[in-house]
C-alpha cells in the first residue's frame, strides 16, 4: 500500500517526514518499512531504498520507534511509531542523502 506517491518533482534537495498521530484507543500503530525514491537519469530510472534502519533517518525519539521483525518486512525489519505518536525525517537529493 502507498502512503504517498507523486509524479516527477524537480532535481534539487528535498526532506521528507513523517508525522505519525498518537494511536486511538483500540487502534492499530503506524508501520513504516521504506522510502522508495526513484530518480529518471537520462534513459533509465533509478530506484534507492532507504530502509527504516538507514542511519539517516532521524527520528524524534529514537528509542520509542521500535523495531519489529517479521517474514516480508523489506531487509526483515520495520519500525513501529511510538503509541503517542512521532515523527521521522530523512533528507535526500534524488537518489542520494543529503
């Protein structure tokens, strides 16, 4: 399932983050596994992974996004948001990390 999805943006410096609502009562968590960035370079197209576990993910407390590891998690590990709610952060150029 999609969280986000867009056409072409234009080539230059970009910040995506997460803002993850605390969890109703009863309700389930967020689950987040990858960011997939996929960058047109002349005749063919890119794709970088940045997986949850990249350290270039920040997140605002680290401790509380726990890890969780399960059969078709990409790289076998996802993050769960904290029950409160919290937010990620990653910022890129194209395919690489700022």
């Amino acid at each position: 399932m999609w969280l986000f999805k867009s056409g072409a943006f234009p080539e230059r410096h970009y910040n995506m983050t997460l803002i993850v609502d605390g969890v109703s009562p009863g309700g389930p968590t967020f689950y987040f596994d990858y960011l997939r960035v996929q960058v047109a370079t002349g005749l063919s197209v890119e794709t970088a992974i940045k997986d949850d576990a990249d350290q270039h993910w920040v997140f605002d407390d680290p401790t509380s996004w726990e890890a969780v590891h399960q059969t078709g998690d990409y790289l076998y590990e996802t993050r769960q948001s904290p029950n409160a709610g919290g937010t990620s952060e990653i910022a890129f150029y194209g395919e690489y990390y700022d």
